[in-house]
C-alpha cells in the first residue's frame, strides 16, 4: 500500500468510514488502532470543552459530550490548528436545540470570546485626543477584535453567573430582541447587551458613515434630540469601554 | 539555508504552561531555557504573544510543534508554514521542532501524532518535505520521536535506523523523547537499550523527560504524570553519550505546582551530573 494510500485509510478508519488500514497493520495491533481511534474523539471533545466552557457548565457533561460527538461525527477536522476546530459549533447547538435558544446564544458568546481573547491587537483611543477631531468628517473605527450578536434571551446573565460561580438565572427571553457586543480591552475579552439603537449605530460607524452623518441617520430614525442624546452616551461608553481604536 | 547547523546548548528547562505563566513573568525561576508549544502562539494577538514576547526577554526558546505533519505524503501545508515562519522571526529561538509523524493529508487534519511506517517511500517523503520546510524556515529542523501504539506490516527497517538515515539525508537534528522511546518499545517489543545504542547521537539537540499512564494494552503516552524510575535509567544511559544538550521535564496535562516540576528538574540535574562525572 502507497503511504498516501495508507494514510487516506488511517484518516477514513478514524472517521468510522470503510478502511482497509487493519491489512495495513501488523497482526497484534488491534489494540493499538483503538487508542488512536478513542484519541481522535477524545482530543476533539476536550477541544470543543476546552473552547466552549460556559456552555459545558450550562449543559452539563452528558448533554454536552452527545452534542460534541454529534458535531464530530459530521464535520471532519480540516484547519491547520485544532484551535479553529470550534468553528460552527454554535450552529450545531442551535440544530439541536430549537426550543432553547440561549443554549446556541450562550455557545455563540462562548466563541466570540475566545476569538476575541487572540485576535488581533490594537491600542484603543486616546480620549485625549478628542480635541483633535474633526466632527463633520471624522468616522469612528472599532477595534479588530468587535464582534455583534443577536440575542433573544439573557444568555449574558447565564454566562457571566456561571463565569462567577454565583447561582445561575433561569433562561429567560429579553423583553425584546437585542445584540451584544463583544469585544477585547487591552488583554482581557469583555462583552455588553445593548439595544437595538446602538447596534444600529455600530453597524453605521463600520460602514465608514461620519459621526455626523452617522447623528443624522440616528435622528432619522428616532428624533433629533433623542439621537443626539443617544450618540454622546454611545460614544462615550465606547471610549470607556476601549471599544474605539481611532477616530479620524 | 543561511544556517545549516544548530549549536549545542547546555541546560535545563520546563515548558511554558499557562498555570504558570504568572511565575514566569514575575519571579527567577531556575531554568535555563524554555520550551513552547508553538501552535499556542502562532495567533494573531493578545495575552498569549504579550506573555511570550515577556518570557523571551528572559530566556531562550525552543519552539516545539504538534501540527508540522512532517510525514504527510502530499506535503507540508503552505499556510502553517507561513505562520510558523512569522513566529520564529518573531522568537528567535534556540530551534525550531516538531514530530516525526504524520497528522493530516488531502483536506482532513486528525491532529494527532499519527504513527510512519518505517517504509523506504516513506523515509523520501519525509527527508523531501524536511528539505522543504528547512528552506521555508531558514534553519535546521530538529524532530522528536513520537510515541506510538502500533506496526505496519510493510515495515523495512528500525525506528533508529529510519532516524538515523533521515538525519544524514536532510541535517536535521533529533528532540530524543526518552518517555516516548519507553513507551513505544514497551507497546511494539523493541529494546530501549537497543534503541539508545541505535540513535545518531551527535544529532540530538534536546532531551524529553515525561511520564506516562498503563491502558488496557498499552502504555499510553499521556504526559500526566512524574517522570518514571525506567524514563529516568534510560536518560541516565543516554546522557553520556551526547553533546551539550537541552534537556526539560514535559508535561502536557495535570499540570502541577511550578515547584514540583522544578523538583524533578533538579532530579534531572543530579543525573546528568553524575553519570558525567562517571563518564570522565
């Protein structure tokens, strides 16, 4: 047998596919075969824990174990680093739990976590040099690490609880749709709930829009005095927060 | 390659473990190098590059791989090349190492250390895709003896002797995992000893001290565990025998208190001394 014969057997005898590898083997290595085929499950596994911890405790270990081999069982590891292995995951928990949509929030807010935990730098803004800018045309850029998730349920609650250890709510639906926002301060990951409004007003700094113009569009939708109000506390708290890597 | 040799170096060392980061930023720990996952590292940002970028500062680093997949017959993936590449720049490290094994081929990546038959095909797809990433990375590779739980019927010749040729073929230098050696002879019926006496002495670089856990039928290398009495009498034989070297205690899970790794350390430290002193 070639060695990318062999290997392309190894690799279909790990994932439960029809393989010749057991010919390929000396006589006595049915055991051996096990501990490589128990390993592949069980690396994943500690991987997907490992990535997704909050929703672990949430589900507890036998829910959590049936859904990591659920996902396992069809999506074959292909990315240079196991890291990445928690890609689409959260899309695996809302398949399997339609009726319980913090389950697939909280192992949303799980992910976006930890990519915000390694992803890439960027000193935030000097509030300081707020002086400098010029309103009218300066746009708002956010730290790469930003990310926005839509939320129905107070899966925030659930996650920060558990991250505490302190008693952890029961699931809840939020009096209305909204977004979290998730995104990493110098080296630490944070994530907020915030309303419609502001998500509306994140997605408009992104699109590259002024901050006037960015104002303009706000009183669009919800007056003048109340979209000027808005946008200062907006603003505001993305500087506090660090959210803000540069205006300009 | 502009640096086709890797000096020797004389030390002791511990992996970077994230228990112990905090140690290792702030205190004098009584190492003489240490080793890092590289994979760990190879991210875009944040605390983990922040500590490491610390660390180096301090000491020098080995860079140890997991996903190279030196032994994959359509090649070594461009992509892990290209962030490994960065990382070194970034590090400097005493060496650049990984497994002699394989983990992926065509597009699925088991992420394990899969076992080579020690076949004459696949010693030039290895010594080929040595050649390859020594170009890319700009120095030698050094590779380590995995720990593995089976045979193929198809086998040509000895761990060593596959070892032994693959170094003299491409300059690559060995990461000798004495656990690794324990467990792979005790699982497939070769002689440590023999494996010991086999090996190109003068090509390793690094020594491994682990421990391991007994499965059903085989030993398992879990590198959970202290290092054992048979892991410590093979390092003790080996020692002798090699150049200044980089030798560390690894332990990948159950990772216990700084001070009892510095403990088997010193063990370690101990040995070397006397079987040297022995030796001269």
């Amino acid at each position: 047998m070639s060695l990318l014969s062999l290997q392309r057997e190894f690799l279909d005898f790990l994932l439960d596919q029809p393989s010749d590898i057991p010919v390929a083997v000396n006589g006595d290595s049915g055991p051996g075969l096990a501990v490589y085929h128990n390993a592949f499950r069980a690396q994943l596994v500690a991987c997907l824990k490992d990535s997704y911890e909050r929703l672990w405790a949430w589900l507890g270990d036998d829910a959590f174990d049936a859904a990591a081999r659920h996902h396992i069982a069809r999506h074959a590891p292909e990315s240079w680093t196991l890291g990445e292995y928690g890609v689409g995951f959260a899309e695996t928990i809302e398949v399997l739990y339609p009726e319980d949509p913090e389950v697939a929030e909280i192992a949303a807010l799980d992910w976006a976590l930890r990519r915000a935990f390694d992803g890439p730098d960027a000193p935030s803004f000097d509030p300081q040099r707020l002086a400098e800018v010029d309103w009218d045309k300066a746009a708002i850029h956010f730290v790469p690490t930003l990310d926005l998730l839509p939320v129905t349920t107070n899966c925030g609650a659930i996650w920060s609880a558990i991250a505490a250890g302190d008693d952890v709510p029961s699931a809840q639906f939020l009096p209305e749709p909204a977004w979290v926002r998730v995104w990493r301060m110098e080296l630490q990951p944070h994530f907020a709930t915030i309303e419609g409004t502001e998500m509306d007003a994140i997605q408009l700094a992104a699109s590259g829009l002024s901050f006037a113009r960015l104002c303009d569009r706000l009183a669009e939708k919800i007056g003048v005095e109340a979209a000027v109000e808005a946008a200062g506390r907006y603003l505001a708290s993305w500087l506090q927060d660090g959210l803000i890597a540069d205006i300009q | 390659m502009p640096d086709d040799k890797i000096a020797p170096f004389h030390g002791f060392g511990l992996g970077l473990r994230i228990p112990h980061f905090q140690h290792f930023l702030t205190e004098d720990v009584p190492v003489d190098f240490v080793e890092i996952i590289s994979e760990n590292f190879m991210v875009a940002g944040g605390r983990p590059l922040h500590v490491l970028d610390q660390v180096r500062q301090r000491w020098p680093v080995a860079m140890h791989g997991v996903s190279m997949s030196i032994g994959s017959a359509d090649g070594v993936r461009a992509d892990y090349l290209k962030r490994l590449k960065a990382l070194a720049d970034r590090v400097q490290p005493l060496w650049v190492s990984d497994h002699l094994s394989w983990s992926r081929v065509e597009h699925v990546n088991s992420h394990d250390l899969l076992p080579l038959p020690f076949t004459d095909e696949a010693l030039d797809a290895v010594c080929a895709n040595i050649l390859h990433v020594q170009e890319v990375l700009e120095r030698p590779l050094v590779l380590e003896n995995p720990s593995t739980y089976l045979t193929f019927a198809d086998d040509q010749m000895t761990e060593w002797a596959f070892l032994t040729e693959m170094t003299r073929r491409t300059g690559c230098y060995l990461l000798l995992d004495v656990n690794n050696i324990y467990v792979s002879g005790t699982n497939n019926g070769f002689d440590p000893y023999e494996y010991l006496a086999g090996v190109p002495a003068d090509r390793v670089r690094q020594v491994h001290l682990a421990g391991h856990s007994q499965g059903r039928e085989r030993l398992i290398d879990t590198h959970d565990q202290p290092v054992p009495d048979p892991v410590w009498d093979l390092f003790s034989r080996i020692y002798p025998r090699l150049e200044s070297v980089a030798a560390m205690i690894e332990r990948d899970d159950n990772i216990p208190p700084l001070d009892d790794l510095l403990s088997e350390l010193d063990v370690a430290r101990r040995i070397a001394a006397d079987v040297t002193m022995v030796a001269a």
